[in-house]
C-alpha cells in the first residue's frame, strides 16, 4: 500500500460487553482486516459495505469471549480466514465454557485458519503484529507504523492496562510487553483499546498509573 494513501479505519463498540471492533481497510484495493468482531455480526457487515470494503481476514487480539463472539457469522457471510495465536488455543478451544460462566448466549465458532506470529506482516500489507502477552498468553496487539495506530486490544487501556486475574494471565509479563513491545513504539501513535475511548501512546508512556515508560 502507498504510505501516502490513509487507511480507513472504523472502531465501534460491538456485544454484550461492549468490545473496541476496528475495521482497517485499504482504499486502493478495498480489501479489509476485521480485528475481534465481538458480537453484532450485521453491524460489521453494514460497516465494512458503508465502506465499501471486502474483508479477507478476521484477526484477533486474544480469545476471551468478548473479541470473539461475531467472528464464526462474519467467516460464514464473507468468506474471510480467522486468525489468532496458538498460545491463546486452549482459550478459544473452551469457548463455550466461558461464555457459559459469563452467562453469554454461545454461537459456535470454527476452529481458527491460521496462527498469527510475532512481527507476521497483515492481510493487506498495512502492519505487523506483536506478540504482547500477559492479559493471555497469547495476546497480540497490532502496529500501523505508517497510520501511527496501535491496536492494543486488552493489553493497554487509556490510564489503565489489561487484568492478569484470568485464564493464564500474568502481571509481571504484562508489565515486560508494555515496556519493551508497546511503549518502543512512535509516541504520537493513537492507540485504540480493547475497551473504551483511544488514548495517545505518549500520555501512557508518562501518565499510566500502572506501566510508565
């Protein structure tokens, strides 16, 4: 993709507990990236098509059940693959389970097309993605180097960072990702959450209470 030419991206909260899903499109091919489709499938869909976007892959930032739960509709109407790490399968491979402990309606979801890897390139050309576990194993966040835009997923929140109290997470590794993945980062990069409103890289770098840089 020319450097020069803006992505198109759309964040809008999606389920019922209210996920950051982005859409980042290429405006030259019209070729599209879904990241964590967390519930409202047609809401997605009515996106990407306002857009005039055809999604290719649907990537995810980890697989708790929030990120995840439109993403075996949107695979079924378009078509796209599905992608995550391999250490956050034992997650996606009990996903029913979760979402019977959240008390969430469970549509199934297939199995997952490819496993992402660290510093891997995305459909489209337009980014890498990290590997920044800690909230899971194999949480991803993902970097726009041209578009100065990180998706963090539950990584890093404006003023806050993600919880470690769940299925294989852990504070001190969480800590490790924001430091030496995240905040190595361009500072004035926006950064878009798991939750929640955008924050700028630089004002958690000086300002988070819980990682400062």
């Amino acid at each position: 993709m020319n450097a020069a030419t803006a992505l198109i991206r759309d964040t809008f909260p999606v389920g019922p507990l209210q996920c950051n899903c982005t859409i980042i499109g290429d405006p030259v091919t019209k070729k599209a990236i879904v990241v964590d489709p967390g519930g409202d499938h047609e809401l997605i869909l009515a996106r990407l098509e306002k857009h005039g976007l055809k999604v290719v892959s649907i990537i995810h930032t980890h697989a708790h059940l929030d990120h995840f739960l439109a993403s075996g509709q949107l695979k079924e109407k378009t078509g796209a693959t599905l992608h995550l790490h391999k250490d956050d399968q034992f997650l996606w491979d009990n996903l029913k389970m979760q979402c019977e402990l959240f008390g969430v309606p469970y549509t199934p979801v297939p199995a997952p097309d490819r496993w992402l890897s660290d510093d891997e390139e995305l459909a489209c050309g337009c980014g890498v993605a990290l590997h920044t576990p800690g909230h899971t194993p194999g949480s991803m966040s993902f970097w726009f180097a041209d578009a100065k835009l990180l998706i963090a997923g539950d990584t890093l929140f404006r003023r806050g960072v993600g919880r470690t109290d769940l299925w294989g997470g852990d504070q001190a590794t969480i800590v490790r990702s924001i430091k030496q993945r995240l905040y190595t980062l361009d500072e004035d990069a926006t950064v878009i959450t798991g939750h929640g409103p955008d924050t700028r890289l630089g004002d958690e770098m000086r300002n988070n209470p819980f990682v400062r840089a």
